[in-house]
C-alpha cells in the first residue's frame, strides 16, 4: 500500500527534473527533524534537569555519555536493515520511534530513567535517522553528491539555529517535561507525510540513475551499483584514518554542543545571550555547507578532510577567549562553519571511496564509532566544569585531538579496488 502511494506520487512529479532532487528536500527536513536526539537541544534541558531532579551535571553527562555509548552499538545492525530492506522503509519507523522517545523522556525521574531516554533518543535521532538521511541522498547522487549532501545537511544548522531558542522558551513556558511532549508530536507532524508519500531507497527502484544520467551503453536504465563490502573496507588505511578524523570530529563537537551554554555563561555572557550563539552558529553553518560541498566535488579528499579537522582544532580554541558579546559571535560563526563542514563529511567520504553498494553496512559501522566519540565528548568539559570551575585549559588540551589527525588525514588514498569506478 505504501509503495502504491509512493508511486503514484512520483508519477504526478516526475517531469523536466530529477525526482531525485524530492527526495533530497525530504531528507534535509527529516535531518532538521533528528533535533529531538541532537546535544544542541537535549543540552538546554541539562538544567532542568540538574534542579528538578537534583542531579548533578557530571552525572547527568555520565548518563548521557554512557547511554548513547550503548545505543552506538545497535547501529551496525541498522546499517545492515538499510542495505536489506532499504533506507526509505526504515525511515517512517524510526520518525515513529523518535516521538515516542521525545514523550517517553518527559517521564524521567531518576538517573536510570534519563540514561535509558538519552540513549533512545540518541539512537533514532542522531544515530540511525542520520544516517538513514546520508545514505539515501548518497543513493540518488554521484557527481554532485558532494553538493547534495552539503544542502540535505543544511537541516541540521537550521535545527541548531531553531531548536535551542525554541526549547528555552518552552521551558520558560510549559516545563520541561511537557516541551518534550510537544516536541514527540512535532516530530511525527512535520515528518511523517512527507516521509511516507514522497521517499524511495535508490533512483534504480525506478528506472533512474544517480544524478539522473542516462546510460550510454543502452541509452537508457540503470547501471550497475559497485562498492566494497565492509570486511573489504576494514582492510584499507582509509577506513581507519576516515574513522579517526570522523571520531574526533564527532567528539568534539558534541561536547561544544552540551557544554556550550555553560562555557559562554561562564565566559560573562546570560544565559539567553549564550543560548542564542546556537543560532549565529545555525546560520553560519547553512551558509557554509553549500560551499563545502562543491569544494569536496572540485578538490582533493585527503587536503579537505584536514583542513577541516584544522577547523575543528581552532574552534575549540577561539571560545577559550570569548570576552563578551562580539568575540562570542566569531567564536559561533568559526563554530558554524565547523558544524558545516562536520555534517557534511560524515556523509560524503564513506560513498566517495567504498561506492553504494554495500553503503549501510559501511555506514553502520563508522556511524557506530562516530556515536562513541560524541558518548565521550560531554565528559571532559563536564568533569572540569565541577572540579575546577574553568573550561579553558581542557578545550585547549583537547585541540591537540584533531590537529594531529589531520596530519595522517594528508595520507588519505582512494582504495586499489574502486580506483576507476
């Protein structure tokens, strides 16, 4: 039944243009829809959390690290429903399994409760629905997957850019625990019709190919999908030295994410000013990640993925010298363009040097390590925040982290078995 009504939307929109490009706005807005799992939202109700349940944020982070740690787990296997059963027919569960893990959460009353809501909802949201996102717009692209990628991840700053302001104010106006009901009810009205109508997994399931080109040899149909299955790909440098970028990256972030109010607060800003640095940052990355992505088409891999790193390095340094509202606002645009660049290179070189046909696996897999770095990245600005009072020493330790990947991100090389594919 829903593949019928899925066709039957295609062939009232099918016409001068790649449908291609449909599934790719359904995929930015059910990426801006991950918001519900992202540590730019959750980390507003650190707070709240902290006072109502008198919890302090250590243990608070320690839940949340631990719980999506776990959940990271589950996502190999998630990898491999997507290669089995496609990315289209998982995606309507998982928008049901995120409201359900938004209004499951606003019940929390112990420790227990708040690491076992983290982890369902860090594993829909940003682990499997992400992930989901990446690989059906990597389906439907090739040549300009870069570009794709870079505008379906726009929703993830446009989330950032949204989310935070909006949580705060429903805290200030419902509570916590009734913010996090409406946003379970959100979630399945912005996402589920369009998810149900428009989405199918790969352009082969209609006749099409990746970036709507015709097959010269025939003139027409789809060609061949090639890649490398994941026990193939766990036998080249590039899997581990994309992975240890990625790690870090993901880490990183993360923990800017959470701890971002409290370092800026701490820094002399309100809390309504720190608050509202997301959406600089938001902003910032929507304008940056179109760009990124036509450069990841034009120039080499391995100089793209350590300039980047070199770009998460100087994040994690400029907010150590935030003073007051101005040097804030460069340290949230540095900081945009870094989620920019973050979001769009988890997607893109995973297809670019192990093909689609075996993507989820592969994804699953590296997703997995990317959900254990962003498991660890509260902990350490947590820990300093509760025992020394000070952020600034441990973000400048911790720049130290992909500065060094990205000398071994200079060694990044194609694999011998996709050269020429």
């Amino acid at each position: 039944m829903l593949n019928q009504l899925r066709r039957s939307a295609y062939e009232k929109l099918q016409g001068n243009f790649f449908y291609g490009w449909v599934i790719l706005v359904v995929a930015m807005l059910a990426m801006f829809g991950t918001g519900p799992g992202q540590s730019h939202l959750i980390g507003i109700f650190f707070d709240s959390l902290s006072e109502d349940l008198e919890l302090p944020r250590t243990s608070i982070a320690a839940a949340y690290g631990s719980a999506t740690l776990v959940a990271a787990f589950l996502l190999p296997q998630v990898g491999k429903l997507i290669d089995r059963f496609g990315a289209a027919s998982l995606m309507w569960v998982l928008v049901v399994c995120l409201g359900l893990a938004a209004m499951f959460f606003s019940m929390a009353f112990n420790w227990v409760f708040i690491a076992i809501g983290f982890g369902f909802l860090r594993f829909v949201g940003q682990g499997s629905m992400m992930m989901t996102c990446a690989n059906l717009v990597s389906q439907w692209f090739d040549k300009k997957r870069g570009m794709a990628l870079g505008l379906m991840s726009l929703g993830f700053p446009i989330s950032m850019a949204i989310h935070p302001p909006l949580a705060q104010w429903m805290i200030n106006q419902v509570g916590w625990r009734e913010s996090w009901i409406w946003l379970g009810v959100a979630t399945w009205a912005l996402l589920l019709p369009p998810v149900v109508i428009f989405l199918f997994s790969k352009p082969e399931e209609l006749g099409l190919n990746p970036d709507g080109e015709v097959n010269e040899d025939t003139g027409s149909g789809p060609l061949e999908i090639t890649g490398m299955t994941l026990s193939e790909a766990l036998r080249t440098p590039a899997f581990y030295i994309l992975c240890c970028g990625l790690f870090s990256f993901s880490m990183l972030v993360t923990s800017l994410h959470v701890e971002n109010k409290g370092i800026l607060t701490r820094h002399g800003l309100d809390p309504q000013t720190a608050t509202l640095m997301f959406t600089v940052s938001g902003i910032m990355a929507a304008l940056s990640m179109p760009i990124i992505g036509r450069m990841l088409d034009r120039f080499r891999s391995n100089w793209m993925f350590a300039g980047g790193l070199l770009v998460m390095s100087t994040s994690l340094i400029s907010v150590t010298f935030v003073e007051g509202v101005y040097s804030a606002m460069l340290y949230a645009t540095v900081f945009g363009i870094n989620n920019g660049i973050t979001m769009t290179y988890f997607s893109f070189f995973w297809p670019r040097f192990f093909g689609r046909k075996h993507l989820g696996s592969i994804q699953g897999t590296s997703q997995m390590i990317m959900v254990v770095g962003a498991s660890i990245g509260p902990l350490p600005l947590a820990i300093a925040a509760d025992y020394t009072g000070d952020y600034d020493l441990t973000l400048r330790f911790l720049a130290l982290l992909p500065a060094t990947f990205s000398i071994a991100a200079l060694f990044l090389r194609q694999p011998s078995q996709m050269e020429g594919s």
